[in-house]
C-alpha cells in the first residue's frame, strides 16, 4: 500500500495483525498483512464507475441498480457481491454521496 500512497499521515497498530493507515481523505485497515477495509471522504476516490464522493445518491443507482444488501443501512446504498466476499456501500446525507467504503467480508478478528 505505502508503495502506492508514499508513507501514511498516521499509522496506527491495533494488535500484532491490525494495522490502521489514513491518507488524506482515506482510510484503510490491514489484517494479516491482507487490506479488509478502504474508506474514501474526498472526492479524490472514484469507484471503477466514475461515482466518487459528492455525487447524487441518483448516479449510484443509475450506475449500479437498486439496492441489495443484507447489510443495509439507512441512507446507505449498499451491494454485495459474496462470490468474491467484498462489499461496495456509499453512504448518503441528503442524497448525497458522503463516504465510499469498500470492505472485505470474512472471519478476520479486529480486537483480541
């Protein structure tokens, strides 16, 4: 990762396999040496569909369909795809593409 992104503005280790990494206007989180977590606030990330941060809610569902996911929340616009065990969310303020978030699903422990 930091041979892609140069050093991180901060670096946090949770246990001997969690490593937290935050860049400017992203966050990700390490297990085993594996990225299980991005998170993007800026609109500097965009998704391999053009949506970033700062977007209409209506240009996710015109980029991705409706919704579906068992890990839905309110406001958030989420899709899963448990072949490859990841999932895509974009949480929404107002309609509203405020967050990006990537995540990997899978039996990691975050905390002893």
């Amino acid at each position: 990762v930091q041979d892609s992104l140069g050093p991180p503005e901060s670096q946090r280790v949770s246990t001997d396999s969690v490593v937290s990494l935050a860049y400017r206007g992203l966050h990700m989180v390490a297990v085993a040496g594996h990225v299980v977590l991005v998170t993007c606030f800026d609109s500097s990330c965009a998704t391999g569909d053009g949506i970033t941060v700062g977007d209409p809610r209506s240009a996710v569902l015109d980029a991705y369909g409706l919704s579906y996911s068992r890990f839905r929340l309110l406001g958030d616009v989420t899709y899963t795809d448990e072949s490859s065990k990841h999932w895509l969310e974009f949480s929404c303020y107002r309609d509203t593409v405020v967050r990006i978030g990537i995540y990997r699903i899978g039996n990691y422990r975050f905390w002893n």
